[in-house]
C-alpha cells in the first residue's frame, strides 16, 4: 500500500487547477481521498502551546495566548513570529529565579504591530541594508529561487549574494535548499515584496525578465518560462520598443500553450489575453491561419475554464472572421 500526503491552500485552487485536476482523475480511478480542511488553532490549543514554551502552568497563561490569538488568528506560523517579537523585546524574558515572566500590561501597551504583516516587514527591516534589498529583490522571484537566478538579476557574483544573504538565513527567515533558497514562509516573501516601493516594481520586473531571457539558456528559459513572463507582463508599461513587445508577446503565447497542454486552463487563458493585447489589428488580414489558431486555443482554455461567456464571445469572433 501507499500513502501520500500533501497540503495546498483551497482559496488558490479552483475547479481548473492542476491540483483540483489532478485529485478528480485520481478519484476517479477508485483510489480513496480524505480531505482534511485544517481551521486556524483555537483558544484552548494556543493556551497549551504558550504554556508549554514558557514551561508554566496553563491557567497562568491564558491572557497571554488569548493576546496571542487575537494578534495572529490562530495561525501557527503567526503565533512562533509572534512570540519571538515578544522575546526579542524582552517582553517575555526569563528570569533570575529560573522560571519565564511576562508583563501583560507592557505587551497590551506597547501592542507593536497591529498585524502579522507588520511584524514580517519590522524583522526584515531589522536585518542589513543590503540583506534587505537583497531579500526584497529576492522576493520578485517567487517562493523558492537558485543562486544563480538571484545574482542574475541582483547584478552580483554568485559569491556575493551567497554572503549577503546569510542574515536573512540565520533570521529564519529563508532556508537553503538545492543550490538556492526558498522563503520560509509566503508572508514573509509577501512582507519583503512591500518594501518595494509601488512605483519601481513595474522597472524590477522588467529588468529581471530582461536578465533572465538574456543569460539563461532556451533549456532554462523554458523550465522558467511562466516565471520570466510574468516579470516581464507586470513591466510592459514601461516597453516602448516593438521588437520587445513583439518578443513578449511571443512568450505569453508560448506560455499559454503550455499551460494549456498542461490543463491549467485558467492561466491559459491569462496569457493568450496578454498576448492578443500586444498583437496587431490587422492580424486576421495578415496571418489568418496563425490568428485563427490563436483564437481556437484561447476559446477551448476558456471553455476548459467554465468562462462559457468569454468563450462564446471568442467562437462569435472566429465565426465573424470565417474564410
């Protein structure tokens, strides 16, 4: 026998994707699912985890885990961040008399962030200057990137940001992994991605895609492919020339075609819309053939999708410009 278990968040999985896919066409063989949807950890659980950590009895902590879940809505992950801020603050400290303290009216008092999120930023901000920009550069990258991506697009030796970045490592804050790095959590990559400010994301992703379709090589390109589209779609305003839109829009609609032999319609379908943004008008005049393709690949991602309307527009189109 075999047994397999695995996790995804269900807000980001929906009927077309991948997983959702995947776990229908094993179902369907006969093969036996338990889904077990996991709720944020309640009151009498985070109690017996503090009490716990600081070794005391559980009566004697309960304003503390009841602060404690107020502040992190019962995610673990939130409750450890949290409860270290408290002990870097020395908020929560052990005492000369050998047993762990805490001052309740200092903690409500001082209440240092009024989220999780805030507390991601404050300990990445804690970190170096150049750790800091180094981990927030990272961040554009997604939730895992290698060694050699990360100094592609910083613009470094590979040795360098293998050395800037063990703070953020020894900060718990990314782990290594295979030759690269993965963040340890997504807010934290979500917290390190809001240090940029809003109006220069659009130029770092364009340099990033622009880094990567530079240097790596078609084998790797098409391995990172929805990667390096996706930095360079979020940097398309700021393109100005047409053989670079041209090359865009190429790759959206290699993307799209991959993700649909993929089944992920969904993203199919993102991307055969990028791609027909930056088509010009007279394509049905100038390449019928190709356009009409384009066109029936779109339609069948967003059929495939449950987007029937936008699919019918799209049918309607070909019909429009039948030969």
């Amino acid at each position: 026998s075999f047994l397999f278990i695995g996790a995804y968040r269900s807000n980001e999985v929906d009927p077309s994707h991948p997983v959702a896919t995947t776990l229908k066409n094993i179902e369907n063989t006969g093969v036996t699912i338990e889904q077990i949807h996991l709720e944020p950890l309640g009151q009498e659980s985070i109690n017996l985890w503090v009490a716990d950590t600081l070794k005391a009895d559980p009566e004697s902590t309960g304003k503390l885990s009841a602060l404690v879940r107020e502040k992190t809505g019962g995610n673990p992950f939130f409750i450890r961040s949290f409860l270290k801020d408290l002990h870097g603050g020395r908020l929560v400290r052990f005492s000369p008399e050998n047993c762990w303290e805490w001052d309740m009216e200092e903690i409500v008092k001082k209440q240092p962030t009024d989220n999780v999120m805030e507390l991601m930023v404050t300990n990445l901000k804690k970190l170096p200057g150049e750790t800091c920009t180094l981990v927030s550069l990272a961040s554009c990258l997604g939730t895992s990137f290698s060694q050699e991506v990360l100094a592609i697009v910083s613009g470094m030796e590979r040795h360098d940001t293998v050395r800037k970045i063990k703070p953020a490592l020894a900060a718990g804050m990314l782990f290594a992994q295979n030759g690269g790095y993965r963040f340890v959590h997504d807010k934290i990559l979500e917290g390190a991605y809001s240090i940029i400010p809003k109006k220069d994301r659009p130029r770092i992703h364009l340099e990033t895609g622009r880094h990567l379709v530079e240097h790596l090589s078609p084998a790797e390109i098409e391995s990172n492919l929805f990667n390096i589209v996706e930095h360079l779609n979020r940097g398309l305003v700021l393109v100005r020339q047409k053989n670079e839109t041209d090359k865009i829009r190429d790759l959206n609609l290699k993307a799209a075609q991959k993700a649909l032999n993929s089944s992920a319609y969904k993203n199919a379908g993102y991307y055969f819309a990028q791609a027909r943004e930056l088509m010009p008008k007279e394509s049905w005049d100038k390449d019928y053939q190709g356009t009409l393709a384009f066109y029936s690949q779109w339609a069948e991602a967003e059929y495939m999708s449950s987007n029937f309307k936008e699919a019918e527009t799209l049918f309607q189109l070909i019909l429009d410009h039948a030969q």
